[in-house]
C-alpha cells in the first residue's frame, strides 16, 4: 500500500540520508530536491525510487560523494569537464551555471562534461536556464536499453534530452524526452506498483513484446517512432558521449547498478536571448505562440490543450498540497536506507491505494 507523504519531508529525508553517505550539505540537499522535485512533476520513474540506487553507488566507490571536476579544455564560449565520477546533478548543475555565465558572455556556450553519472531530469536543468534568460538545450546518453533498428541485443542507451525557453508571462516552455517509447525509470516504477506495462512500451530478452516490467527490464525497451526513435538517440550518444570524451554506447553503466564507473556524458547549449532578440520581443512573440496552440479546438475527450512543460506545472501545484504518493516497495528501499543511516522515515500523510486517476495523469 502506497503512502502518501509531504513533499518538504520527504526532500529533508533524501538529503540527510546522503549526507550520511559523506556527500557535502550542499549537494546532499541538490540531489534530494531533483527527486522531489521530479515526484512533484508526476515523474516517479526520476524521483524516490533512484535515492537507494544513487546510495549504494556511493558505498561502492562507483561514485566519488564529493564531486571534484577538472577543467579539461577552456576556450571561452567552449568548455570541457571532467566529472571524475561525481554525482551527475552536481555536476550537470555546475554545468548549466558555467554555460549561463559565458552565454552571458558570449552569447552561446557549449559545456561538455564527461565521466559523470546519471543527472534525473534533464529539464531540471535547463528550466533554470530558461529562468536567466537563455533558451537551452542539455543531451546526456545512458547505459543501453534499445537494440539497434533491426537488432535484437541493447547497445543504445535512451539518451534523453531537454530544450527550454522563457515564455514571457506563462513562465517557461520545456521538452524533456527520452528517444524510447518511455523511459526506462517508469518501467522500474510500474515493477514497483506491481503494475503491467502498456503493450508498445518493451519486448523481452527474445524480442517479443510483453506488458510485464520484469521481463521487460531484462529485454528491450522500444524506441519511439520506429527507426527514428533509434536514428536519434544514436545521434545524440554521438554528442553526449563521443564528442564529450566520456563513455558511448554498451560502455556507459546505468545508475540501477551498484558497481561500475558510469561514464556518462552531457552536452549543454545555451543561448543567451539578448544576443539574438530583444528580451521583451521574444517574451512577447513565445507569448503568441502559447496563446495560438492553446487555443486550438480540442479533439472529442480533450478538455484543454497543453504546451510542453505546462502538466508538470499543474501536477507539481497539486502535489504540493496533497502530498506525494510513494509506492509501498519504494517505501521498503527508504525504510532500509532509513535503519542503516538511523534517520527517521518521514511520517507519511496517509497510507491509501494510488487511485486509477492518480495513475492517468502521471506524463508518459
């Protein structure tokens, strides 16, 4: 049975717990706000249920608790850091201040980061970009989880990807997506709930398609759009993973295991607004653009059209005052964390059934 539990506690939770694992205040408290911040979204799949798995890579070693990178190449608008095996919010959270900085600067930066790990949601990132004024896209690649367009053995990772931009009174416009039919996250959290998948989202270890999580964790997860789906998340292991020096393809280690260096790499754009537009100009023309999508006639059974970013928003206004619904073995993994670390579980709200809407309006 899931609990349902306020989202402060829950956050005060995940940082003390790692800071107990010897990671600095600072960074405990960044990572404990990327989970909640992804449960608030409605995005379990990157919120709670990644806390044990972040740990146990910090007791392995696989991950350095304090993230000390090195510059490896600086050239102005163009800068290259080692991650040195850090923790990948840290460290992609470094990144996106450095590329505000010198897109202030410069107008456009690029920073790479390699040898990272798994950072959660990208478009927690770049929102805060969008927040200073750039318009921003981050790609990071993954461990594989797709077979090659005709394939039938995992080498592609789903190497998601997110681009934001300030929308002048509606806040900000986000795309945060994986390359596959889903990300691998919310497969993880269906096997949580005890839940089938919807067909179209894996096949197993034989390539047949199948709705049951376990199989399909142990199989392939689907691209999106056939042989698109695979064209672009190959492309963007080319500049996540190639062109930042890091790990590529079956080389890169997913956050799920416990040992192993991760090798993740990231990418990050960002362009500065005022170097290509009037601020209040642009705010002005992403505010016609909203206005004009939304107010397309809605298909039968659709009560609102939404512009990206937009559900996340309403789900995160809703979730902050009902609290944040945990599934009963996510709940098992944090009262383990919470006997070997000796801080309290949070105290749950309420313990009730996840209802069927609640399921619904969590984003694909």
């Amino acid at each position: 049975m899931p609990h349902t539990v306020a989202a402060v506690d829950l956050q005060r939770f995940a940082a003390a717990t790692t800071e107990a694992h010897g990671v600095p205040p600072e960074d405990a408290r960044l990572l404990a706000d990327t989970l909640v911040t992804a449960e608030l979204w409605g995005h379990p799949s990157h919120g709670m249920l990644r806390l044990p798995w972040y740990l146990a890579r910090i007791r392995s070693g696989a991950t350095a608790p304090t993230a000390v990178h090195r510059v490896v190449s600086d050239n102005g608008a163009v800068l290259v850091m080692d991650g040195r095996d850090g923790l990948g919010q840290v460290l992609a959270d470094r990144a996106t201040r450095l590329g505000i900085e010198r897109a202030w600067v410069h107008g456009i930066s690029a920073i790479a980061v390699r040898n990272s790990g798994h950072f959660g949601t990208a478009a927690y990132f770049t929102r805060k970009a969008a927040a200073a004024g750039c318009v921003a896209m981050l790609a990071t690649n993954a461990s594989p989880a797709m077979a090659p367009w005709g394939g039938r053995e995992k080498r592609v990772g789903t190497n998601p990807w997110s681009i934001a931009a300030p929308a002048g009174r509606y806040g900000t416009v986000v795309m945060d997506i994986a390359n596959t039919a889903v990300a691998r996250g919310k497969i993880y959290h269906a096997r949580e709930r005890g839940e089938p998948i919807p067909q179209g989202w894996a096949a197993d270890a034989d390539g047949v398609p199948t709705t049951d999580p376990r199989r399909a964790i142990e199989g392939l997860i689907l691209p999106m759009a056939g042989h698109k789906g695979y064209a672009i998340s190959f492309m963007f292991d080319v500049l996540a993973g190639v062109l930042t020096g890091s790990a590529f393809g079956s080389g890169v280690v997913g956050p799920y295991r416990p040992t192993g260096r991760s090798g993740v790499g990231h990418l990050l754009i960002c362009v500065d607004i005022r170097a290509m537009a009037d601020p209040d100009e642009f705010a002005r023309r992403m505010e016609d653009l909203v206005e004009e999508t939304k107010s397309t006639p809605t298909a039968p059974g659709t009560a609102e059209v939404f512009v990206p970013g937009e559900p996340e928003v309403r789900t995160a206004e809703r979730l902050r005052t009902e609290g944040i619904p945990v599934a009963a073995d996510t709940w098992a993994a944090l009262a383990a964390i919470a006997r070997t670390t000796g801080i309290p579980l949070p105290a749950p709200l309420t313990s009730t059934p996840l209802t069927s809407t609640t399921a619904q309006e969590l984003p694909a």
